[in-house]
C-alpha cells in the first residue's frame, strides 16, 4: 500500500487551499446573509482550473485523476460549502453525464466552456413528488417527428438558474417498457429553448451562496439528437452519475469537517476561562482527539472510493459509504465545534454557524443517509 499523495496532487492541494483562504473566505459569509451566488469566484475558480477536471484536455478538461478533483473540492469544502457545491454538482452532476454519456457532437459543443467555467450544466433527476424514490420521474418526453417535447417540472436543481447556466440534462418518461414500467431517458435542454423556464429558490437553511432551482417544461420542443445515449438508459445514467457524485459529497462532508475542527482548534487555544484556553480542558481536548479521528477516517475511506474509480474498479458500495460516513462525520464535527465556540458559534461573525448549518444538505443531497444504507446493505447482500 502507498498512502503518498503523488507531487502533483500535493500541489495541487496547496493551490486550491491557498486560493480557497485568499479569495472565498473573506466573501464567504457575506454570500452567505446575501444568498448571494458569485459569478466573482465562479469566474476564478474557472480560471484556476476548478471545472472538467477530470475531463480529458482534447475536450478542454484538466485530464487529471478523479482524486485530484476530490481533493480540489476538499479544499474549497474546507472553507465554504456554497462554493464546493458550484464546483462538485459543476463537474460531477453537470459535466459528468455529457462527458461519459454523450456523443462526440454534444462533447464538443458543450464541453469546452464547462470546463473554464465560463458556463454552468444541471442535473435534473429530483422531481416534487420524485426524489429519494427518483425513477417516479413523472416529466414526460414525447417524440414528435424530428422534435422531443418536454412537458414536467425539476425541483432543488444546483446550477440550474445561473445566468451562465447553459442548460440541464433532464430525466425523462419517454414511453413504457414491455413489462409495464416506465422507459427513462435522458433528454439534454439548452436555457432559453421555448418552453423551459426556471426559478431560483430562495429561503434555504444551506448552501445559501449556491444557485438552486426549479425547472419549468411546458410543450418544450428540443431535438430528437439531444437524446443523451441510449434511449430507455436515462434511469441508470443518473444512478451512474450519482455514484461519481457521492464521492464529491464526501468530499465536502470531509472538507466541512476538517474546517470545522481547524475554527475549534484555533478557538480553543485563543479562548481562556478558568485562567487556562479551554481547549485543556480535558472534556475539550477529547472532543478534539474524537474530530482528529474520525475526520482520519472519512479521509482513508474517500480516497480508497476514489482510487477504486481511478483504478476502474467497482466503487459503488465504497462510494455509498464515504458518503454517508464523511456526511455524518461533519455534523459530528460541526456540532462539537460551535459547542466549543460557546455563545460565540452561535454568531454568524464566527463563521463555524455556517459549517453546523451546511452539513445538513449533505446527509439529505444527492441520496440521503436513509438510502446509502439502504444502497449498502443491498450490496453487501442482506436481503439476497
Ligand atoms: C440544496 C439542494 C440541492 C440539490 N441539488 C440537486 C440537483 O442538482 N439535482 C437533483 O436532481 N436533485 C437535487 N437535490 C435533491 C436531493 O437529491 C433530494 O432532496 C434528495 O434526494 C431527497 O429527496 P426528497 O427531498 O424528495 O426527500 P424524500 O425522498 O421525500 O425523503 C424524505 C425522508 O424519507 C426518507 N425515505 C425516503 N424513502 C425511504 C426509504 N425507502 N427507506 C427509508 N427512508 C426513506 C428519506 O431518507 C428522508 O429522510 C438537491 C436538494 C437540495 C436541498
């Protein structure tokens, strides 16, 4: 075993957390009260080559691992979430299914400006009454001569109503197997086609900083070469996509934690009761040793995932587990830090109140902890 990070990624870590502490954290908060998306930071973590990672450079990618974007979005995750949100839902929701699902035509035509951040892509699987229970997709897709028709709605879409958001793959019924159930297919919508609308929602506990949305589809015409792939394949393209996007919610479940024991650290030194920083306190000293831990162990799980991806392994069921666990381990964290911070976590000033808010989006997002287990069990084989 070799548990080295290679030269490359070392740096690449520096880069990202240098950049992370110098430009987002002093806008992070304020974002944040504001609800405010930046095209500010979208533009230079574009320009640091934040998106198309791990798409190969002839598309305009940065052709790297899948564990260098992992620790890129660590890094981001570490000082903010709304941010790692543009960047993981931008890569691996956004320009995931095109790069390993489309055709050449649509890799070209999309990809390039996907990958320096000059434009967003959605991912449009969630709908009101289609969420953990995803393939109840009730958006239909009509085939109509050379035309698809697009008729639905998408709920919580990240990216999906930026203005430099170009458009969304959007999963679709478009028609009914032989055995009765539903054929999904994905469906790739451009932003401005007629017929396709979209509402940025507001109000939310987390990501506040992050673009979310609702997608409209009223007689949306797109055409028939938009299909993405394989027709009747939409269900399991997402669920695919979705496996890659777990190891990026890991990510920032583990970068939230590490941020969130970096404030405690710092805190506990600064901040003295009893003539002594409480963090001598030995019940505040444990907590920490408990943070350090477990934050080591959502780390060597990830990475695992991830090597297990860049190595063509099957890392579905690691890829399950790294996001439950480093989800779960942020609010653990999160919540021993502002603990820590006593009435002062409680204030927005001492920035540890975002962290205990945002790690709720990640035991919810993207497959809630309920349905990793659920994923689990099923693959390590309880009810065969
Ligand atoms: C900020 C934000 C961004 C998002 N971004 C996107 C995006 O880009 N694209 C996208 O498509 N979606 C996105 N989502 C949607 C997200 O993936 C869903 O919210 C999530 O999958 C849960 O679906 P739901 O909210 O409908 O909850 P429900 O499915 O209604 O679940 C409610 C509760 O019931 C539990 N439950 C449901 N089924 C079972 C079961 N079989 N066994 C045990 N418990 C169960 C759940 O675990 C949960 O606790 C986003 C959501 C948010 C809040």
């Amino acid at each position: 075993m070799d548990f080295n990070l290679s030269m490359e990624q070392e740096i690449l870590r520096n880069s990202v957390r240098q950049f992370a502490e110098k430009e987002i954290r002093p806008v992070a908060r304020q974002l944040d009260e504001k609800e405010e998306f930046s095209y500010d930071t979208m533009r230079k973590m574009g320009e640091l080559g934040l998106f198309g990672m791990f798409v190969s450079e002839k598309y305009g990618g940065q052709g790297m691992d899948y564990i260098s974007y992992i620790i890129a979005t660590e890094e981001i995750a570490r000082i903010d979430g709304s941010h790692a949100a543009t960047i993981a839902a931008g890569n691996s929701l956004g320009i995931g299914p095109l790069y390993y699902f489309g055709n050449e035509d649509q890799k070209k035509k999309y990809l390039p400006k996907l990958c320096t951040g000059e434009t967003l892509w959605a991912f449009g699987l969630t709908e009101p009454n289609a969420g953990s229970d995803a393939s109840n997709s009730q958006t239909t897709a009509v085939l109509d001569g050379d035309e698809w028709v697009l008729n639905g709605s998408k709920i919580f879409i990240t990216n999906g109503s930026a203005d430099i958001t170009a458009g969304a793959t959007v999963l679709c019924k478009t028609g009914t197997r032989p055995d009765g159930r539903p054929e999904l297919s994905c469906i790739l919508v451009e932003s401005g086609t007629p017929g396709f609308e979209t509402r940025t929602m507001h109000g939310k506990m987390v990501w506040r900083a992050s673009n979310t949305s609702e997608l409209y589809f009223s007689d949306c015409r797109v055409p028939k070469t938009n299909l993405l792939g394989l027709r009747g394949n939409g269900f399991h393209q997402m669920m695919q996509t979705l496996d890659g996007g777990r190891l990026s919610i890991g990510a920032m479940g583990l970068g939230g934690a590490q941020g969130s024991y970096d404030l405690a650290m710092k805190y506990g030194h600064e901040r003295v009761q009893f003539d002594q920083p409480i963090i001598q306190f030995q019940v505040n000293a444990f907590k920490m040793a408990d943070m350090a831990l477990e934050i080591e162990c959502a780390r060597l799980l990830l990475y695992k995932a991830c090597w297990l991806r860049d190595n063509n392994k099957p890392f579905g069921k690691e890829a399950a587990m790294a996001k439950l666990y480093c989800s779960e381990v942020m609010g653990r964290c999160a919540d021993h830090a502002v603990q820590l911070h006593g009435g002062y976590g409680l204030m927005k000033e001492y920035n540890v109140e975002r962290f205990y808010r945002d790690q709720k989006l990640l035991t919810i997002g993207e497959g809630t902890s309920e349905v990793q287990r659920l994923v689990i069990s099923r693959l390590i084989g309880c009810y065969n």
